[in-house]
C-alpha cells in the first residue's frame, strides 16, 4: 500500500497545504522512497534509522542539493512521520536527532524608490494594451507587496477600487486584504475601461489578462518585471519577488510597524518579515557613509 499517496492526500486537503507544496514533497519522499523504502508502506517505512536518513541528506547534498533545499527534504520526512505516528503505523521517529542544515545569511535584494519611479512615471501610450497592463504589473507588485502568484491569480472582483483595497488569497489558502493609494486607483480603472473595450467585460475573470482574454502565466509576469526594470537602469536581480522584497523595505523604511509589514505580506511569523529591518539598516548605513562629513574621517 502505497502510504506516502495518503499522507500527500492527508497533508492537502487535512494539513491545507498548497499544491505547491504538495508536489514538492512527493518528488523528495519519491526520492526518499527510491533510497530507502522502495515498497512505499508502512512497514518499511517503520524500519528506516536516523542514520539512513542522515546518510541520504549526505547523498543529495553530494549532488549539489543546496542547504535551502535539504531542509525541505528534512521538514517533508518529518511531516511524513507524524502522520505514520498519528496513524499508529510507527513507533519512533528517524527525523527527530536530525539538525537541519544551516542556510547562508542573504539579504534580500531590493530596487532603490528613484528607480521605481523611473519605472512607474515613464509616459506610455494609454491606448496601447500590453504597455499599459505590463505599467499595472509592475505598480500592483510594487505598490500592494503580492506575490507573483497572487498577482495572476487576483480576480477583478477582489479589487475594490472605491475602498482601494484588493483581496488575494495566499499560501495555504490564507485570505488577506491590502491597501493601495489613488494613483495605483486611476491606474486601475484606466486599465479596466481599455481591456473591456478591446475584449469585452470580463467582470468575475482576472483583473489582468493576455490580448486574446486569457490570465497571465508566471514567466511572462517575470518577463514584463524584468524588462522594465533593465530598462529603467536597475541592476542586480530583476524579478517579480524583488519588488516584494522592495515593498517591503520602502514601508518599513519609512517608519510602518514590522506587525503591520509582516500583516500585509502575508507571512506566518515576524521571523520572515525581520529580514528586512536588515535591509533598512544597510540603506541608512550606507546613506550615512555617504551624506555625513566625518563618516570617513580617519584617526
């Protein structure tokens, strides 16, 4: 009996999970399962040690498995086995004296306000449909914080342009609602009134949509972020989640609470959203190198 389907089914739909995360855990328990329990049942499962588990994180890192990943392989065994315990299908746990692996300290990246604006102001031709979509794009990651995924999910509905208030439905289906400013507003509704002219109203679909009506795809989401900020002179990384990383620097940045930020990202724990206090930190270092007059005074 396949038991690691039933613990999939069990973490989707009892744990809530995303599908996301359901497909990552059956590629590394197919994984786990090819190395040390190629029957997939409980009985064999039960007779897995510490030291197989440990010997094949030992394998994977050996092939270039990166810490980040390591520890999702780890938390994707230790899911499995509380549910095998919970079921009484097993009596001890193999993950338990397993320390997870130590990931590097990386700052995020993030795009400079000058630079945003440099995006967000360049004159476009209104009437031109992908120009003025890829502008809304852009304004919604960087003015509202969501995630590339939520952004392609948003359904016009969810977007109140009188309260100014958009509803996304995040990781694990968790359901949050974000403020946005009047500019980002008209931007809307401009968009609105030239995609139903050109396609029709499309009231209950995606708020943002191809020229033949259809929801955007991740990778062109990428492309149009990408595009516009080379174009706008920003280096480094280029990438949707990097104006996430950049809403939340400006907010916290400019004074707003890091209960408020980590609210409005949608994270589960501050410990996600105190990264950026980091981040903050390094702009007001650098700027005080910079601006004050014995900054660089030697002794």
């Amino acid at each position: 009996m396949d038991v690691i389907e039933q613990f999939l089914t069990y973490a989707r739909y009892e744990l809530n999970r995303s599908a996301l995360t359901i497909t990552a855990y059956r590629n590394d328990l197919a994984q786990l399962a090819d190395s040390v329990a190629p029957s997939r049942d409980a009985a064999a499962l039960s007779l897995v040690t510490t030291g197989d588990l440990r010997l094949w994180l030992s394998e994977r890192a050996g092939v270039g498995d990166s810490a980040r990943t390591l520890r999702r392989k780890l938390a994707a065994c230790r899911a499995l086995w509380r549910y095998l315990a919970k079921r009484g299908l097993v009596t001890g746990d193999p993950t338990r004296d397993i320390e997870a692996a130590k990931l590097p300290v990386r700052l995020p990246q993030w795009v400079r306000p000058a630079t945003m604006d440099a995006v967000l102001d360049e004159p476009i031709d209104e009437g031109d449909f992908n120009a003025a979509r890829d502008r809304l794009v852009v304004a919604l990651l960087y003015e509202t914080g969501i995630r590339r995924a939520e952004l392609i999910g948003l359904k016009d509905a969810a977007v109140d342009n009188r309260r100014r208030e958009l509803r996304v439905t995040g990781k694990r289906d968790k359901e949050r609602v974000v403020p946005y400013g009047a500019e980002l507003a008209a931007m809307i509704e401009r968009w609105r009134a030239l995609r139903d002219s050109e396609l029709g109203v499309t009231t209950g679909g995606p708020l943002l949509v191809t020229r033949s009506g259809k929801a955007l795809y991740p990778s062109l989401v990428w492309q149009i972020v990408n595009r516009r900020l080379r174009a706008a002179g920003a280096t480094g990384q280029a990438s949707p989640h990097v104006l996430r990383h950049s809403y939340a620097s400006a907010l916290l940045g400019d004074g707003a609470g890091l209960q408020s930020v980590k609210e409005l990202l949608g994270h589960q724990s501050l410990a996600a959203t105190q990264v950026y206090t980091h981040v903050t930190m390094r702009e007001l270092q650098h700027n005080y190198q910079q601006a004050h007059p014995r900054a660089s005074k030697q002794q």
